[in-house]
C-alpha cells in the first residue's frame, strides 16, 4: 500500500471521528498523521516492520504509529471500520459535497439520519432540512446543485489516480516470474515451466489523455500470452493484491476493482496481433468506427486482431500500430488525437501537426511558496525547477483577498520582490527567477493589489477564486474587465473548475479567448490534475482564435515542479504545437512576448504603450 492510500485512510478516519461528535484533540491526532503519512518521504509499508523508525516521522506518536501498522497488516484501521459499520460508507460521499463537512454531516444524521448522497437528495425535496440552523434555499439550492454535479461525475476518475493504479498494476505484472524484470537472464525464462509478460500498455481512454477515465483498460503480451501458458497467467492477474472484487475472469481476460471502485480490464494478447489490439482498444470508439469504414472502402477488415483482406481473410498487418495505419495510406496517429476530430484526414495528406512535447517546455511561471499556501522557500523552488532543466520560473504566490492561504498585502508583496530578485542574483543565471503574484480578481473584476505593485512584477496571473454563484454575464464582465488592466499577463485557471468536484463557473470563454487575443494576454492551462484548466476543447478555441496558452504547474509543492505531464497531454488533445505556447521560448523571449500582441491582431492599443502612459 502506498503512503498516500494510507493518509486518505487516516484522513476519512478523522473525518468519521469528527461526525461522531468525536473528541477533537483525537480529530486533531488524525488529521496530523495523515499530513504527515503524506508528506513522508520515508516508505510506511517498510518503516511500519519497525515501531521506532516510525516514532521517528514528525506528526507521528505511538498511537498513530499503531494503526499505521494496522493499516499494513489489515488494510484499514479498526476505528475506521467500527465507525464505517455505524454510519454506512455512504458517509464518506457524503463528504465529497462541495460546502459538506464533518459538521453538515452530524447535523444532517441528528436531524434526519441522512447517511448517504440518495437520502439526503430526497430530504431536500421532501422539505425535512428546511428548518434547519443555516439552511436557507440559498444553501439546500447549493446543496441540490452539487449533488447533480456529483451524480454526473460518479464513475469517472481523475487521470493521476488512473495512471498511479496503473503504474502500480504493471509492476506487478511485470514481477510474474518468467517476466524479462523478474528473471535474471532470458535463458532461465526459456527453462522456466511458464513464460512471464514483456509489455504493459494502458489503452482506452488513459493512453489518449483524456482527463478522466471510466475504466483502466490494460494491454499485456510476452511469452505468458499464448494459449498454453494463459490459464496460469490469468491465476497471476487475478492474484493482485489491490484487488477488491473481480468481476469476470476469461480465458485471456480478468475485470476487477481495485479499492477506490475503478474498474481494471486486463487483457493477455500474443505478439503478432498486439498492435491491431493496441489500436483497438486506445479508440476512441468514434476514431475506430470511421478507420473500420476506411478499411472496407480499401477493401479490408479491421478488428482488435488483425487488418485483413475482405476477399481470403489473408493478414496485412497486426504486430504494430504502424504498420496498421500505413497499410489503410495514413501517417500513425497519436493517441492524443484520436478522437475523429480530423485527425484521420490530416493524416491521409500527411498533414498531421507537430504537438508539444515536454522537451519544449523551457519555464514555468506559476508557483506558490511559504509567502502565502506553498510549502517551500524561493530557493527551494528555484533549484527543483533547475532538476527539472527549466531556464526560468516566476514565483506568484496568492494575494491579500484569499486570507486563508496568507496572501500578500502590497507591503509583503513589495518585500517578496526584493526576496525573489535576491534569489535571482544568487542563481547566478543558472536559473532566471521572475518576480509576479497571483492576484485574486474581485467579485467585480477589480485587482486584489494596487496597480503601482502589479507594475513592478514580471508575471502578473490574474485569477477567480471566488464568487462562483454569479450570473454568466456577470463573470464574463468580470473576467473582461480584469484582463483589461494591462498589467495582466496571463488569465490563471480560466474556468474554475474542480475535476468531478465542482463544475466550471458559468462563462462566455469565447468572449474572454477573443479579448485575450487582442490585448496578447495569454490564457493559462493549469496542469495540476485537479483542475486541466482550460480543457482541451476551450484550448482548441484558443488556438482557433489566435489566444496565446502558458501551461503552468501551479505548484505549492517543490515535488510537483515538473508534473506537467497530464497538462501536456490535454495540449496534445487540443492540437498545440510549441508554437502556440509562450513558455516554450527561452526566459527574455518569454518575458517579452508576455502581453505583445500576436502578429496581425487587430486594433487594440499596444499595451507597451499602455505600460509608459501609466507609470
Ligand atoms: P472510458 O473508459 O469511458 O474513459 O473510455 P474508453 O475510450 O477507454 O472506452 P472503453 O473502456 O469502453 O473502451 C476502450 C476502447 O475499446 C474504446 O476507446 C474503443 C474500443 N471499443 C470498446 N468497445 C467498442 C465498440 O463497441 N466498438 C468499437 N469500435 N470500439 C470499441
Ligand atoms: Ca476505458
Ligand atoms: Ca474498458
Ligand atoms: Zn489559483
């Protein structure tokens, strides 16, 4: 089990304690040791054989000690399950709510013994919270809201969570003895009585990086996939130890869960056919339907085993990918595109556009610090972003009106000018670091700082963070009028929104895009895979209409410098090239194209110009 497994359990064991009106020193005593079994660097399942290695671990004490070796020994904590048998796991959805806490929660079950999202949908129709402390139509119209939110997004699951479980599924996979990492040399393989697995591959919606997935859909082929060795090997699948049900076991197949609900498709494939497999089940559905018809226009049939011709069924190609599509005349897609959005025909004329990759990326100018909701210093960021081979950042931490995250007045925003261009001199040009903030844009489109400050910055990103419940046109106004000021250099998380947690705001993003182009203020994408934000389709428009994108980490964690592998993939989906993204130029190139207008924009004033009139 992974640390992180073992902080939610924690966390959801201080979340059940507090609903059962639980001491809250004891909360406390949770809460701490699930931050702290999160921020480990120390690995839990190894140090829990040791009690005193894990006394070592700050925010763990003997008691916390004990049930994380609990936590080893038997999957889950005993006051966990005790508290989950007298509540119902219903609870724990419960608490997936936007605006729900422990404290809702406890109201709610005193009043109405409301312990799941089914009871306390029907409790609200049927009038029972109404006259509840705090719960005007206001607050049951935002309750009913969210649980509509939650029904649409109950069964997908974010693209991290998909990846990590499917990382963690091919290790063990590639562990089945007989498996090129499990035998010391092919040789022994060979001798051995079952032949092990070479290749995990995650297709379906994972490999085409869409944002969330629906079901892990995983490709295996080695020597174990051929028809004598498959019954043993699908024992071995079977035998995962993250599984929590299997749902169908077949002669080259298993589907299961593992704990969390997501569902796990393993298939076990020869070599020969892994290809037209592999093509097969990346899809998307609408991507495969129209190659199918391709196929038999060219006279040939297309399945998940081979491409063959329709007249004696003899094979054309089915070992690769490659071969596949340029038997049908096409260049081979990238997962990323298949989604027949054109893709197929761009690839026909061999048009099909060069997509970012992550070697383009030569910045990145979104990141908290201990000035405001980071947990790391200025020089902490500027050297895991030198590990990342970044030539610059921008350090942009929160301002004043987000209070809870400690954000900066003018007066620390001055002083964090002179810590971070300190730190710049100390680089000494082994990594530019750039002055800037995340200013918070007010609820009627004002700026959290005064202009004098904001004139002083490299970045200024300019973001919502508040106010979601506004009218369309008052966000559009809003957002319009904030990138206006033309201090503003990039729009951060343009939308809002939470993946499967809270829904974009209501916003003409069309609007905002064509305004944005015309002023040259860039759009963010931030690849923090809770957000994907903008999503790939709002990217397309960007390009369309001529909007520059910065993709950014928004880091608050030194750790998650460099995560930009999941934004990069929504890029891909949204055709971008390295042209199309500021942050692929170089730190002067970067910092100048900031706010110029794209070449042939039309007639907004030069915001060079702007900038002089001002100061
Ligand atoms: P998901 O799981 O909802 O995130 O989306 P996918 O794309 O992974 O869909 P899934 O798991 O149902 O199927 C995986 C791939 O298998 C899909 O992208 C294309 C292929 N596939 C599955 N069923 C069909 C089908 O009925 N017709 C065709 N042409 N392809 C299919
Ligand atoms: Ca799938
Ligand atoms: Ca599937
Ligand atoms: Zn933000």
């Amino acid at each position: 089990m992974d640390n992180r497994t073992m902080a939610r359990l924690l966390e959801e064991t201080a979340d059940l304690l507090e609903i059962d009106g639980g001491d809250s020193f004891r909360v406390r005593g949770y809460r701490r040791a699930a931050e702290a079994a999160e921020q480990t660097t120390v690995d839990l399942t190894i140090a829990a054989a040791d009690i005193a290695r894990l006394l070592e671990i700050p925010g763990i004490g003997k008691s916390m000690a004990a049930n994380l070796q609990a936590i080893v020994q038997t999957g889950t904590l005993p006051l966990r399950e005790e508290l989950l048998a007298r509540y119902g796991a219903g609870v724990l959805e419960l608490l997936k709510l936007p605006g729900m806490g422990p404290k809702t929660i406890a109201l709610f079950w005193d009043a109405a013994k409301i312990a799941n999202v089914d009871q306390l949908a029907e409790a609200i129709e049927a009038g029972r919270l109404a006259s509840l402390p705090r719960m005007g139509p206001k607050q049951l119209d935002k309750l009913r809201k969210g649980i509509e939110d939650y029904r649409r997004s109950a069964g997908r699951f974010r693209i991290d969570f998909a990846e990590e479980e499917a990382r963690r599924i091919a290790a063990y996979l590639l562990a089945f003895p007989g498996s090129k990492d499990a035998r010391p040399e092919s040789a022994a393989a060979e001798a051995a009585d079952h032949a092990g697995f070479d290749t995990v591959t995650p297709a379906g919606s994972l490999r085409r990086g869409r944002e969330t997935v629906g079901d892990l859909d995983l490709l295996v082929t080695g020597p174990a996939c051929v028809p004598e060795h498959t019954a043993a090997a699908v024992e071995y699948v079977a035998g995962y130890p993250g599984i929590h049900d299997i749902i169908a076991k077949g002669e080259n197949k298993v589907s299961f869960h593992v704990q969390g609900g997501l569902q796990v498709d393993v298939r076990l494939l020869p070599s020969a056919s892994y290809g037209a497999a592999l093509q097969y089940f990346t899809g998307s559905k609408a991507h495969n339907v129209v190659l199918r018809q391709r196929a038999l226009k060219m006279g040939y049939t297309l399945n998940e085993w081979a491409l063959a011709r329709l007249e004696d069924g003899a094979m054309v190609a089915s070992a690769t990918e490659e071969e596949i599509y340029a038997a049908l005349g096409l260049d081979w897609i990238p997962p990323e595109l298949r989604e027949n959005l054109g893709e197929i025909e761009c690839a026909a004329r061999h048009a099909l556009p060069r997509l970012m990759e992550k070697a383009d990326l030569r910045g990145d100018v979104h990141m908290h610090t201990t000035a405001s909701d980071g947990r790391n210093s200025i020089r902490e960021m500027a050297e895991a972003a030198l590990a990342c081979g970044y030539g610059y950042i921008a350090i942009t931490d929160h301002s004043k009106a987000l209070a809870m995250t400690g954000g900066l007045d003018e007066k620390r925003a001055l002083e964090q000018i002179q810590r971070v261009r300190a730190v710049d001199r100390e680089m000494e040009g082994r990594i530019r670091v750039f002055t800037g903030i995340e200013v918070d844009i007010l609820g009627d489109g004002a700026l959290d700082m005064d202009d004098e400050v904001l004139a002083q910055m490299d970045v200024v990103i300019a973001s919502v963070h508040s106010r979601f419940d506004q009218s369309r046109e008052e966000t559009t106004a809003r957002v319009l009028r904030a990138i206006e000021n033309p201090y503003v250099r990039i729009l951060g998380h343009p939308t809002g929104r939470l993946l499967l947690r809270r829904e974009p705001f209501a916003i003409d993003i069309g609007a905002v895009l064509r305004r944005g182009a015309e002023l040259g203020v860039a759009m963010e994408h931030n690849a923090a895979p809770e957000r994907l934000d903008l999503n790939d389709r709002d990217l397309r428009l960007a390009k369309e209409l001529g909007c520059r994108v910065v993709i950014c980490s928004d880091s608050h964690d030194a750790r998650n410098l460099g995560k930009m592998g999941y934004g990069l993939r929504q890029l891909r989906r949204a055709w971008l090239g390295p042209e199309d993204v500021l942050n692929t130029l170089g730190a002067e190139p970067f910092l100048a194209a900031l706010r110029a207008r794209p070449e042939g924009s039309g007639s907004a004033s030069v915001a060079g110009n702007n900038l002089l009139e001002l100061r």
